[in-house]
C-alpha cells in the first residue's frame, strides 16, 4: 500500500527525515511514536502527499508520488482518510452536515443517507447530530472528526494525535473504534507519544506494529514499550 525506500525529507535547509525504507501492508495497523519536534506529522503528510520527499522515493497505491499530478494525487487523497490533531469544522454547520462535507464536496451526496445515519450511531452522536461545533466536547469533536474521515470508506485511516486532547476513558474509545476498522479490513496508521495508548492497543489484542522516530530515522520501536 505504500512503500518509502531510502526517503529524506528537508525543511529549512535542515533534514528532518533521513533513510526510511519501509513497507505498509494493506490491512495492517502502525502505531509511530516519539517526542514532539522529531517529524510524526511530517511522516503522515508524506503518506498522503501532502508532501514530497526530498530524497527517494515513495509509492501509495503503486504509483510513484513523485510522478503525480495533482488530479491525481486528490484522486488518491480520496482513498484516505486523515484525522488531524486539532479537527478542524466548520462552525455554521451542524454536526451531520460537517461529517458528510467530504461527500458533498465531491459530488456524492447521493451517498450520504443512510450511511451517515449509521456512522453518527457508531461513533455516538446521533443525538448530537444537530448541535453545532462549538457546543461539542473535545471527545465529541475528535469522534466526529473520525466519523468525518471514514465517511468516504476510505482504504487507509491516517491519525495524528487523535487523543491528544481528551482524557483517558474517551481515548480507550477512540481506540476502540479505530480498532474496529482495522478488523475491517482498514489500514490504520496513528501518531502518538502516548505509550498508555500503545499498551490499551496490544491489551485489545490488536496486531499493531510499533515504529518510532529517532535520530532522524523510522524504526521498530522493539519489545520494550
């Protein structure tokens, strides 16, 4: 699904990411962890080209990100669904309508219906479907930034920080359910410098691989998290 061989990635006149060779298999699940500042965010936007490597290359869905126009990276990006650390909505906009604006936009809306029903009832806020961003909890918005991501059934689920800030009861369900969709089938991949999370994950019995970021490479963390 998407393959890094011997990626760098500058910013600033400075490499961030240096080396990375690396395969994410379809249907797999990647936890990425380390401190702030290392590169966890930038290694997500490479595996949707929101950026391009520097050095290297990188394929997703087999084609070259390199070579891609942008009609078709957006192409791509519609087989991905990312939830970014700080979810952003827009506030005039009602619960349900936010979710389903990746179909709108795309000229789906055909497809919204039922399916939305069902996707607010799985996250939990089908009795919030209404109420507007602002009177949401930092929970509520995560899940329905969540809700929003997966509207589309997307192939690859992409997490930056998802339970940075909500407290632990409602991080275990977040997790819940991105675990869910990888026992469907999804590819998930979550940023995190929360070991705790790592650790509910594997309890959960999820097969996740755990890679980290040091020294300007990624790397399996090993058995000791």
């Amino acid at each position: 699904m998407i393959e890094f061989r011997d990626v760098a990635y500058s910013y600033g006149g400075g490499e961030l990411l240096t080396g990375i060779t690396l395969s994410l298999a379809p249907g797999s699940f990647h936890f990425l962890t380390g401190p702030s500042g290392v590169g966890k965010t930038t290694f997500l936007k490479l595996c949707y080209a929101e950026l391009i490597a520097t050095a290297g290359t990188i394929e997703i869905f087999g084609q070259d990100t390199r070579s891609m126009s942008r009609d078709a990276i957006a192409r791509l990006r519609q087989r991905v669904g990312v939830v970014h650390q700080d979810c952003e909505f827009l506030d005039h906009l009602p619960v349900d309508e936010n979710i389903a604006l990746p179909l709108t936009v795309s000229g789906r809306e055909a497809q919204i219906g039922n399916d939305l029903d069902e996707l607010l009832a799985w996250v939990g806020l089908r009795e919030r479907r209404h109420a507007l961003p602002p009177e949401l909890s930092g929970g509520e918005r995560q899940r329905a930034a969540l809700a929003r991501a997966v509207i589309t059934s997307p192939e690859l689920i992409i997490a930056d920080e998802p339970t940075g800030n909500i407290d632990w009861e409602m991080s275990l369900k977040l997790l819940k359910l991105l675990i869910e969709l990888n026992r469907l089938g999804k590819t998930v991949l979550i940023a995190t410098h929360d070991l705790n999370l790592i650790r509910a994950a594997r309890a959960a019995q999820a097969s996740a691989r755990v890679l980290r970021i040091r020294n300007r490479r990624v790397e399996p963390a090993g058995a000791e998290l």
